[in-house]
C-alpha cells in the first residue's frame, strides 16, 4: 500500500492509472488559456509558487519556467515521488509530501498558490483554505482551478455523472471565502481517439464512459472550467 497523507481526497484516476492521466493532462488545454489567464491576474516571475495537489508534477516545469522556486506538495507518496523524478533537473523545484490542510510550508512563505483539480472542490475545504492564509504572503494570490458543471461538453457529462452537483452552491461557497471567478472554456485535444477512450475511462463509470465516447466524433472535447483567484 502506498503511504498516503492524512486527509487526502481519494483521486481514482491518477492513483491508478497516472500513464492515463498523463495522457489526460498532455490533452488539457492546447491554447494555454488557463495559464495566461493566471498570468493576466498575477504573473510568478521570480516568485516563489507552490502547487497544492500536485500529483506527478505535470505543472511543476510550466512554473518552473519563469518562477525562482516551485514548491509541489501532494498527499501520495508515489506520486509525489514521480513528481520528483520529473523535476529533478530542475534546481529550483522541490516536491513534498503532504496535504493541503497540514502544508509543510512556513507562515508568509509563498507568493502564488495553484491547486488544479485537486481537493479545493468546494464546502468542505476551510482547512484548507486557512491553510493558504497562513502560507500566502500578503499580496499574493491563490488559484484554483475546477470544473463549470453548468455549461459545456464536459460539464454536461460532470452533471449526469454527479446529478447532486449544484454549481450554484459551489458559486456561492467561494464568492463568500473571497474568491473571484473567470469562466473559461478550455479544450481537450487528443491526439488519438483511443487516448480520449481511455482518459474517459479514469474519469467515470464504465457505461457512461462508452456513451460519452459515443456522442463525440473525433478526439476533441468543449470544456468549461472555473478559475477561481483571490488575492491575499
Ligand atoms: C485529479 S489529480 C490532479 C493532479 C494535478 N493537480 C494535475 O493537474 O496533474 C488530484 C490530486 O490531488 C491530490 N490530493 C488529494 N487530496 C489532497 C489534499 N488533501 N491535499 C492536497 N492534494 C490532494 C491527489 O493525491 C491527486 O494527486
């Protein structure tokens, strides 16, 4: 059994299957929008980010581009270990083990915080989010990022997995912690058909995995996301 943070949200797909969920991330948004919708809000040049939930630290080198240090703390210890591994000749990345609600960063240490997919979901997560005051410098920013299961493709195929959802609720939940949102739409593009099969299967249940993969024509998926941001 990998050792595993306490706290940790249970993540199917990349706990099983993160060759598959690289596939997935590789696909993610070929037009960079989230990235330059980040930036337009608060650029990390020369700044310390950290990545919250980091998983196998696909983000890590993006940031690592301009940041002077990147910080990726995740609850998974494999992963957290293939995160490493991924960054290793990067100088100025670290990664640790650890969770959101207990980061093992010091007070007023962090100038930008990004959690993407990744246990900042909604009520539920104050821990959390007290966890970020404490870390974030003042004048710096938190991002997460989510999906906007009221509009799109993706967002459509959230809603009749998880028909309980309320996109509302969530809205409200973090316009009353102090977060503003940018509603984007982002693409999926696979390269191969077979890659969106599969990344459709880490993601839901089997058979309404075959129907979304039937309603689709080529590799390619409409799909809407929150980028929630607040500053400190
Ligand atoms: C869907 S994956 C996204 C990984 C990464 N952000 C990415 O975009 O490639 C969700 C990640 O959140 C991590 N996670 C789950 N609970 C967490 C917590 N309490 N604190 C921080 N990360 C958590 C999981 O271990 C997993 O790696």
């Amino acid at each position: 059994m990998a050792e595993i943070a306490p706290g940790a949200v249970p993540s199917p797909n990349i706990w099983n299957s993160p060759q598959t969920y690289e596939l997935e991330n590789r696909a993610v948004d070929p037009d960079g929008v989230l990235g330059a919708a980040m930036r337009a809000i608060r650029p990390w040049d020369g700044a310390t980010v950290l990545d919250i939930g980091c998983g196998t630290g696909f983000h890590l080198p993006f940031f690592a581009g301009t940041a002077g240090r990147v910080v990726g703390v995740e609850p998974h210890a494999n992963l957290a270990a293939m995160a490493a591994r991924r960054a290793r000749d990067l100088p100025h990345v670290t990664v640790r083990t650890g969770a959101a609600q207990a980061l093992p960063l010091p007070d007023f240490s962090v100038d930008v915080a990004h959690a993407r997919w990744a246990y900042f979901f909604g009520p539920g997560c104050e821990p959390g989010l007290a966890e970020l005051r404490r870390v974030l410098r003042r004048g710096g920013t938190a991002f997460v990022i989510d999906n906007d299961a009221s509009r799109s493709t993706f967002g459509g195929w959230f809603r009749r997995w998880l028909p309980s959802y309320d996109p509302r609720a969530v809205e409200r939940f973090w316009a009353r912690q102090g977060f503003s949102r940018e509603a984007l739409t982002i693409r999926w593009a696979f390269e191969r058909r077979a890659d969106l099969a599969a990344v459709l299967r880490i993601e839901f249940p089997e058979e309404l995995a075959e129907a979304f993969l039937g309603e689709v024509p080529g590799c390619e998926v409409d799909y809407a996301v929150n980028l929630w941001w607040r500053m400190y």
